[in-house]
C-alpha cells in the first residue's frame, strides 16, 4: 500500500516536472507574538568608512519585527519529504553583498556547489569567514571597493554562519541544501516556497534568535498557505 | 618316556612369538602412518583447501557475472558466422589461393614480355639514332618498326599493371578472412582472461589423484601439497628452560590466509590479518619474515597443534567454546603463553622502548598514561619509566593549606569528599574489617594527621585586597582556561588536575588566594603554572571556588584515635628492635601526643605515603611497592593467588590485584603489619583492562637491536619533549603533535581557541621560543585564555624547543632576527600592498577598535620580524586556513590571484614576498612623538 504511493508520487512528480505549470507554490507567514525585543544600535565608530554610512548608529539586525507584527529574515525550508531525489544546481549565483557595513541578504538559501558570489560594495577592507562543519571553511579578505569573489558549499547544512571578523557586529547565515525548495520571510513576514511537487513534507522554519519550529505538510497540485509563529523570549 | 627335544626350544612357539611381534610391530608401524597423517595441522590445510575452493568458484562465479554477456554472445555469434564464413568460403578461398597462384606465372610472362619489348623498342631507338646520323637508309626500318612497337608495349605495361592489382586484391581478400578470425579470437580472449585466471587458480588449488598420491601415507616425504610451513627468525630464541633453540613460527601452518587479503570474514583459523597495513606484509613496518608471530602474540611458535601452541581464549566464554571444540587446555610447561587478544600491545613495549607513546598502541599508552596519574611509578619501580614525576601534591606545608580534621576525614575515605579524585582508599578496606583492625586503622589516620600538621613548614600567607566577586571568579574560571586541566562541579573539563568541587570545605582563603597568585609559593614543584592572575582576579576566584562545599563530609565524623590502640601498635611496631619491657617503659615516658605523633611517622612509612607526597622526614626512604620491571615475566608460582579462585595466569593476578588490591589477603591469617599495603584505587574495567596491558608490556626481554625501534638524535629530542609536554600538560589546551587540545574543543569559535601549535618550530624562532617559553607575554590579545608562565628551567626550556624544531623537521638557531634580503623597490612595493590591502586595519591596536569588542584584534606585527621565521610568513600570507584552521586571518590572495593588479605586475608570489620583506622593516608609529600609521622604513638589508 505505501510503496503504492511512493510509486503514484513519484509518477506524479514525473508528471509535474513535465508539465511545471501543475507545480504547487507553498507559501505563508510568520507571525511574532509578544513584546519585540527593544533594537540595539551597533557602534561603528572604529572604522570612520563604517561610520560614515551609519552617521546615527546602526541598528542590530539580528531580530527583525515587521510593522505588520510578523518576523523577517525566517529561513523556511523543506527539511525531509524529498529524500531519494536529486536536483541539478542552478548556475546562476546567488549575489551576496557586504555594503554599509552590513550583508544583504541576511538570511539566504544556496543549493551544494551553486556558485556564491561574495561582493564588496564598501570602500573599506571586510572578511568574509564562513564557518560551516561540514564543507570546506573559507577566510576572504576584500579590501577593495568592487571586487567579486566566487565559492560554493560542498555538502548540505542548515545554517551556516557566515562573519566578518573586522567588523564584529556583521553577521549572515546560510541555508544550503541539496534541493531549491526553500525561501526566507520579507518586510511582510511572508515567505514562498516555489514549484513544490506534491508529496507530503517536513517543513522547518530558523531563526537566529528564536530557534527552529517544523511542521508537517501535505501538498497537492494546487497552492497551499502554511503559518509558523516565533514567540518572544 | 618323552622324546627329548632336538633343539633347547619349541620351534612352533617361536614361529607363534615371531608372528604376533611381527604383527604388533605391523600394527604399530601401521598406526604412527595413520596418526601422522591424521595430524591436526593437515586437516586444517584439508580444511582451508575446501574453503579456498570454495572461495575462488565464487570469484569464477563473480568474474563469470561481471563478464558483458552479450557481447560476449556477440563475439562468438561473429566468431562462429566468420568461421563458416572461412568454411563455405573453403572452395573459393582455394580457388582464389589458385587463382592467385595461377596469376603468378602470368604475372611473370607479362613482365618478361614487357621487358623484352622495351628492350627492342631501346634497340630500335638506337640503331634509328645511329643511322640516322650516319645517313644510312635502314633508318626508315628502324623508324617503322619503332612507331609499330610503341602501341604493342603500352599494352603490355597496361596488361602488366591489371594483372598486379588483380593479384594484389586477390591476396588482400584472402589475407582479410584471417585477419578477422585472429581479432575476434584475441577479443574474446582478453573478455575471457579473468575467468581463465581464475580457472587455472581453481585447476592449483582443486584435489587431484596425484595430489592424493603426493601426500598418501608413506609417499609424503617426496614433495607433498600439504606441508608445514614456518618462518626461521634468525637472533630470537626460544628458552626451553635450561636450552635455548633459534625461534621458528609455524603459526602459518594452519593461519593459512594470515598474510592474504579476502578472507577477512573467514572462519578462525583462516582469517585475514586485521592490520595488514602495519604487520606482515613486506612494505608494512613488521614484516612477516623478520618478526613472525610469536614475538608480538607469544605462544609456542614450534607446534603445530592448537592445544601446545598455548593459545589463550580472551575471556571465560572463549575458553568453555575451545574446551568444547578442541578440548582446549592450558599449557602449563610453556611459559610465554599467548596473550589474549585484548592485551596484545602489550608485546609492543619489548621493541618500541624509550618512546613516551608507541604509535597506534592506544591500550598501552592508556595504560601508560593512567599509570602516571595514579602515581603507579612512584611506589613501584619500573626500569624506563625513572623519570615520572610524583603524583600527589607536596605536603611539606600542608598545615597552612588544611586542618587536622580535614585530613582524618579526608583518609577516611577520600571519595567521599569527592568522588573523582586519584587518591587511592587505604585505610579500612578488606582485609581490615574486624573492629580491632579498624581501630587500628583510625588510630593511624589520626597519627598521619597528627605527624603531617607537626611537621608541616608555615608559608607566609597575604589577604586578599578585597572580598572577590563569586560571579566574576566563575567567569574567569571558564575562561582563563582552567578548564584544561580542571574540571567543576557539573562541567567537564581535563582531569590532569583535580576537580574544583568542595574547596569551601577544604582550605582557607588566604592559602587559596596565595596558592592562586603564585603555586610555587607554596609548592615548589608543583604541576600547576602561574596564571599571572591581578589582585582582583585571584580574589574574584578565590571567592568563586569557596562557594562550593561539601556539606555531609564536614559534618561526618572525624574519629579519635583510641588510646589503646595506638600503644599497641607502637608496641607492635618496636616489637623487632626492642625488648618488650624497653617499648614499654619508652612509651610510659611519651605524652599522647608523642605517641601519635611517633605512630604517625611509623603509619606514613608503612604505608608509603612519601612515594607520592614528598613529607618532611622521609626524603631518602625508599618506596614500597614491588619492582616491576620484569613483571610480564614473573614465574607463575611466585604470584600468590592465596585464596582467591580465579585462573592462575599473570593477567588474571593482576587484575584482580588492580580490581581488589587487598583481596589476596581473604582467608589468611596475619597480623596487622603484615597484610597487604596496595590501596584501592576503585579503578573502572576498561582502566583495569589499559593496566593490565600496561603490566604485562613490562619485560627485560633483550631484543636484537635491529629489531628494536631505536631513535636517532631527534627523535630522541621530541621523546624527551613528548614527556615534558605530557608532564606540562600543553594538549589541555593546544592541538599539537595529533592530539586535539581538550580547550579547543570545548571553544565553539576557533578563533577564539587556543592556538594550534602543529608546525611552530616552522613558524617560530628557537630565541624568541626560548624566551617565550620563559616568560609569556601575550601575542592574541583577544583570546581570554591565558598562557601561564610554567617557571620552567633552562634545561626543560631548552628541551621544549628542541622538540618543536625536531617536530617541524627545523633545524635549530639561536640567531636573532634575520632580515630577509630585498631591495627598496620591493619594500615601497610591500609599503604600498600594506596600505591597500588594509593590514593594519586589525593588526594595530587603538583605543577605538578596543571599545568595539576585541573580537578582531590581531597580533602586533612589530614582533614579526623577532618572532616569525621568514618562510613561514610567506605561506601564512598566502593561506592562513590550511595552517591555522579556523583562523580570523583571511586570505587576500584566494586561489593564488591577487586582487591588486597594479603592483609588482600583479604577481601574487612576488607581492607576498613583498608584502613579508616589508613587514620585516615594519615598525609601530610612535605615538607619544605623535607620528601617524606611516610606517618606518630603514634602509633595505640592513638587519633590525
């Protein structure tokens, strides 16, 4: 009976990846209960170039609230569901920027070995230095303004650190995977998980502050909505 | 009247007597044949012979499957379709050899005509050249017959050339059948070689009729299939009590597959080596042929049965299956019995001596390292293991430390203050139970106390400036690095050192306070270093540490020790030099304290105490404790196993001596001076089983020297290092020489860890080392952990810098900075990188970037050039990661491309060169002269 749907789903992925129109889109919001923590500002006086971008300080982007009382910078992820499965890596690469002293994105998803292209927008010298367990670390030093750098992670991991050890208040986290079904919550606290086959999943959403909550999922043809909420600590 | 016998016996009775010896003799004859070719050893050759078969029709199987079916039914479907080709082609292909044979003389005649054409019309040419010239008429003859050949040799040469292509087409096609044919069958050859491989192997090992012959009773001199194999090992011997005999291993005899991989699964005694990668095979460190198996198993390597060749189960189980399948027993005559398997590296001592670890041998050296923690050496003497340090802590001021009371307490039980520490139980164990001896025992106990606190010297001790903040002290606590070494109550950190539980209930504050300022103050050899701690950290500590008590054990009963029984133990005590009536009239003289005190001294001897805490009094007495240097070798009856029933092998004894030191004495009857002294270490069995190992690797077995791992100059400088490094306990903290730092682990960020210290004699300078090493100053200001100052000799100094050289394959130098050579383009070069690529943005420090957080300070790079070894900088430069994992410092130069195109042509090696020769010339602006970042530069090759 089970191998009997293993084989109907996996006929009907088939079928989906024919056809990706029929790809359902698993979409939501993360809600944020209680009191949001009060926003910290960083000092960035000791680098002038820092300072300059953030003439009144620059507030800590660790815990996000959006007006709308919803949590940015969630990364949502389909954490198992799709074992048995493998998916090409896009090679196109996800652009990672260090402007202002800060990385935008903040929280992002890559799949294994699709290119990352480090970027530095600041007139300053930044590192950036990943630190993953189970690919291979790396330390770059960018000192000039412009200047592009390309890895890529070798083995799936959720989440790894990234830092800048220049400027201590500069931190991201990267979500790689070995599949493209992940997304990360935006200034509306929604997030969306694109051309999700159908098939019944475990879905985790991260934060850096408050932790990781799952849920169970059963997604069909058509487009499904799903809700995490992160409670103030 | 009987006829008297012709001869003086019966004939027929002799002919009887003859025919029964001849058949008993017949009998016996018959029965030694029979026996010897039903030996052990050649059922198992019978045995593994059937399992080799076996094995290599799988692999025919196997190699059969692996083989591409189809093409293979390809290839012979084309093989077969051009052999009936070849065939139904029979008739034409002889009739195209004919064919071809028959052009042959065609061929011939239609050169020989061509020839001769060409030669009349070369005649004709001349003689119409010739008459012509001379006028003569027979010109137009030549002339005509000239124009007439011409047509008739064209035709010949045309006839010629069809003819030849004829035949060449005619061979090709006939040389094409073959061709083929011998393609396809080396085709299917090579497809087929694997399997034809195996076949052969199959047709060598297989039973034949003439093997039967071959190794047939009486026939099996010739040059039998199953024989004894064995290995002669020239130097070793085998002592037969009182004969010495060349050791020869005949272990292979029915270990068959012992050097052969693919019988890792095999059923015993078949079965592949484990290790083949370090034993037997030819490259491996231990070949076969020059250390067999004996010298690291043990056994006796002459027989060739189960039974003789002393093979020893490894546990109880083991023994009732072998009794039970090979009616297994032990052999009491041979005396290197086989180790049992879980205690084999202990055979690895005999040749790897004077090494601190023995590579891979983790059950020895564990063995070897618990032996110094629980102060193993310190009672027993061990030939190669003089130099260990002594395990308890010094005594001669213990008065300033601890009260009396905490001692008698404390000797009680010592567990029970904490549970984890390495002080053995000695008193009130086993063999001392009945009240009488308990007695005893507390009246010792109050005695040691008594004649430690007597005897103790006072330190002067300071108060602390200010009561300490317990919070802070926990913070500095965990990240000072204690860890390394210590554990808390709930967090686990080393166990070199004690736990920090219960000091509350154990020392006065200003002792701890003092012993954290400066441990050598108090105890001057002590294993603990100077954490350089403020006021107000040690304080801060101080108060933390106090917090913790025990509260039973303060409140347990610290018993008093009965008169009675103190005078009679002195009495007992002078029993074997004084007169009965002389003690008693002595102790009549002594006040209860004198005698306590007297008693105490007795107490402390026989016990032994000294050999672990150095005490005041017993600075010449020698240990008591066996020596054990040749314990692995030790007669079996001179071990006494009393009453105790267990087997009577060397490692059963010593177990059990480990496990229950004291439980030999059960059932005896002996006075209380006389029993057993060990005292209980309440040892775990994985540490028993690490011991026992330790305690049979212990043996005066001389091995020839070129057996013996002996190291040379260096190897022997990082040995010396090693101790010292273990004695200092260095691997608490950093990774180094393949251990893991215990600290580092315990850091989430590596970069705020401890330094890894694999490679430091590459990077450092042996002068800066040794005064480093001397006097630590700090290099990272933004770890929290901090590197003590050890207050370590010059000899020990001199020591640990030999062994970071050796150890990074260095040579050493006690040269100051050298300055690499360069020119000044090159340093403006390096001036200008510096600047662009931002280095000084982290590796100067400034008030602003302090106020930030010290997470990305980076060293001083003024102490580059007296520090760092200039080819190390050059790597460092180019790829920090791969040599300090983990590291804050990036790399600038990813993937060997540098990102500053303009300088030096963009060379990465030469802007890293340039980069480093600038940095050698680098000096910190002074700000007091208020000078800005701008960097000094001398003049280029000159030293600094």
């Amino acid at each position: 009976m089970k191998k009997k749907v293993y084989f109907s789903a996996a006929f009907l992925t088939l079928l989906i990846a024919a056809v990706p129109a029929s790809a359902a889109t698993l979409g939501g919001k993360i809600a944020f209960e209680g009191r949001p923590p009060a926003i910290e500002k960083v000092k960035t006086d000791a680098d002038p170039k820092c300072k300059m971008a953030h003439p009144d300080g620059l507030a800590s982007d660790q815990v996000i609230v959006n007006p709308n009382g919803t949590l940015k910078n969630v990364f949502v992820y389909v954490k198992s569901g799709l074992e048995g499965k493998a998916f090409e890596a896009p090679k196109e690469p996800v652009v990672f920027d260090q402007k202002g002293c800060q990385y935008s994105p903040k929280v992002f998803g890559i799949q294994v070995n699709q290119p990352l292209e480090i970027v530095n927008s600041d007139d300053t010298l930044h590192n950036v230095h990943s630190l993953p367990t189970q690919s291979q670390a790396f330390n770059l030093g960018m000192p000039i303004k412009g200047m592009k750098l390309k890895k890529t992670f070798t083995k799936p991991e959720v989440m790894v650190k990234i830092k800048c050890e220049v400027h201590p208040w500069m931190s991201a986290w990267a979500g790689v995977l070995d599949h493209p079904f992940f997304g990360v919550s935006n200034e509306e606290g929604q997030f969306e998980i694109k051309n999700l086959p159908p098939g019944q999943y475990v879905i985790e959403a991260w934060h850096e502050k408050y932790g990781s909550q799952t849920q169970s999922v059963t997604v069909t043809d058509k487009d499904a909505e799903t809700a995490f909420t992160f409670k103030a600590a | 009247m009987a006829k008297p016998s012709p001869s003086l016996y019966s004939i027929s009775k002799t002919f009887v007597w003859f025919a029964l010896v001849s058949l008993l003799l017949l009998g016996s004859l018959i029965a030694i044949v029979l026996l010897d070719h039903h030996r052990d050893w050649k059922n198992w050759q019978k045995k593994f012979i059937a399992l080799k078969l076996e094995k290599t029709e799988k692999e025919l199987k196997a190699a059969d499957e692996k083989l591409d079916k189809k093409k293979i039914q390809d290839l012979r479907l084309e093989i077969a379709r051009t052999e009936s080709d070849l065939k139904a082609h029979q008739s034409e292909r002889a009739a195209r050899r004919k064919a071809a044979a028959a052009l042959e003389p065609r061929l011939a005649r239609a050169k020989a005509r061509a020839q001769d054409l060409k030669q009349f019309q070369d005649s004709y040419k001349y003689f119409f050249e010739e008459y012509r010239v001379l006028g003569d008429r027979r010109a137009a003859d030549f002339e005509k017959k000239l124009a007439e050949i011409a047509p008739r040799l064209t035709e010949a040469k045309a006839d010629l050339e069809d003819l030849e292509k004829e035949s060449e087409a005619k061979k090709a096609a006939l040389e094409a059948f073959a061709q083929k044919e011998k393609d396809l069958q080396k085709a299917l050859d090579q497809i087929l070689q694997e399997k034809t491989r195996v076949e052969k192997k199959i047709a060598n090992v297989k039973p034949s009729l003439a093997k039967d012959i071959l190794n047939a009773p009486m026939l099996d001199f010739l040059h039998p299939s199953l024989q004894i194999q064995q290995i002669a090992l020239d130097g070793l011997e085998d002592d037969y009590h009182f004969a010495k005999t060349q050791k020869v291993d005949r272990c292979t005899t029915c270990h068959l597959a012992i050097d052969q991989k693919g019988f890792e699964d095999a059923p015993q005694p078949f079965r592949t080596h484990p290790k083949m990668d370090l034993y037997l095979g030819a490259a491996s460190p231990h070949p076969v042929e020059k250390f067999g198996c004996t010298v690291c198993h043990s056994g006796n390597g002459h027989s060739v049965s189960f039974i003789t060749a002393s093979h020893t189960p490894h546990d109880e189980a083991q023994a009732k299956e072998w009794v039970k399948k090979y009616h297994w027993r032990e052999i009491e005559k041979w005396d290197a019995k086989m180790l049992p398997i879980q205690h084999v590296q202990a055979a690895c001592a005999k040749c790897h001596r004077s090494v601190v670890e023995v590579p891979q041998a983790d059950k020895l050296n564990r063995g070897r390292r618990l032996a110094a923690r629980y102060g193993c050496f310190n009672c027993h003497k061990i030939s190669g293991f003089e130099d260990r340090w002594k395990a308890g802590p010094d005594l001669r001021r213990v008065g300033s430390k601890v009260d009396r009371e905490w001692v008698i307490r404390w000797l009680q039980n010592p567990r029970d203050f904490r549970s984890s520490t390495r002080m053995p139980q000695i008193f009130h164990l086993s063999n001392t139970q009945s009240p009488d001896e308990k007695n005893r025992d507390d009246a010792a106990i109050e005695a040691i106390a008594v004649y430690l606190m007597k005897n103790s010297e006072t330190v002067e001790l300071s108060v602390p400036p200010a009561i300490g903040n317990a919070e802070k002290g926990e913070t500095f606590v965990k990240q000072l690095g204690c860890l390394g070494c210590h554990s808390l109550p709930g967090i686990k950190g080393g166990d070199a050192a004690a736990e920090l539980s219960g000091l509350g209930s154990k020392v006065k504050p200003e002792w701890l306070y003092a012993w954290l300022k400066n441990p050598r103050h108090y105890s001057p050899n002590t294993r603990m270093p100077n954490l350089r701690l403020s006021d107000e950290e040690a304080a801060d500590i101080t108060a933390y540490l106090l917090s913790n008590c025990n509260d039973p054990f303060e409140k347990s009963a610290a018993p008093k020790a009965r008169p009675e029984a103190v005078d009679q133990m002195l009495l007992d005590s002078m029993q074997g030099t004084m007169r009965h009536a002389d003690a008693q009239k002595m102790l009549a003289g002594m006040t209860d304290e004198e005698k306590l005190e007297a008693l105490g001294k007795k107490s402390i001897a026989h016990q032994g105490c000294f050999a672990c805490h150095a005490i005041k009094g017993f600075e010449d007495q020698k240990p008591i404790g066996a020596e054990l240097s040749n314990e692995s070798r030790k007669d079996i009856h001179q071990f006494d196993f009393g009453f105790v029933d267990i087997e009577h092998s060397r490692r059963a004894f010593i177990a059990q001596k480990l496990r229950d030191p004291r439980g030999y004495d059960k059932g005896k009857v002996k006075a209380y001076y006389e029993k057993l002294r060990m005292p209980q270490f309440h040892l775990s069995d994985e540490e028993i089983e690490s011991l026992t190992t330790f305690v049979l690797s212990l043996t005066d077995e001389s091995m020839p020297l070129e057996m013996q791992k002996r190291p040379d100059l260096r190897e022997a400088g990082v040995e010396k290092g090693r101790l010292l490094v273990s004695k200092l306990n260095c691997n608490a903290c950093h990774a180094l020489d393949g251990k893991t730092g215990a600290l580092r682990a315990l850091t989430e960020d590596p970069g705020a860890a401890p330094p890894i210290l694999d490679g430091e004699g590459a990077k450092v300078r042996e002068k800066w080392l040794h005064e480093f090493l001397k006097n630590p100053t700090p290099i990272r200001p933004w770890l929290t952990y901090r590197m003590p100052t050890f207050g370590l000799s010059d000899e020990e100094t001199k020591t640990l810098v030999e062994y970071f050289a050796y150890l990074a394959h260095e040579n050493i130098s006690y040269k100051g900075a050298e300055v690499p050579e360069t020119s000044p383009e090159k340093i403006e070069a390096g001036k200008k990188l510096f600047g662009q690529l931002q280095c000084a943005k982290c590796h100067e420090v400034n008030a602003d970037s302090a106020a930030m957080g010290a997470s990305f300070l980076a060293p001083d790079l003024t102490l580059a050039k007296k520090r760092l070894k200039p080819e190390w900088v050059k790597k460092w430069i180019e790829d920090p990661q791969t040599l300090q994992e983990g590291t804050m410092m990036p790399t600038f130069f990813a993937d060997g491309q540098t990102p500053i195109t303009d300088v030096l042509g963009g060379d990465a090696k030469e802007q890293i060169e340039a980069i480093r020769d600038y940095l050698y010339r680098y000096e910190a602006p002074d700000k007091t002269k208020g000078e800005t970042r701008e960097a000094k530069i001398p003049i280029a090759n000159q030293a600094a």
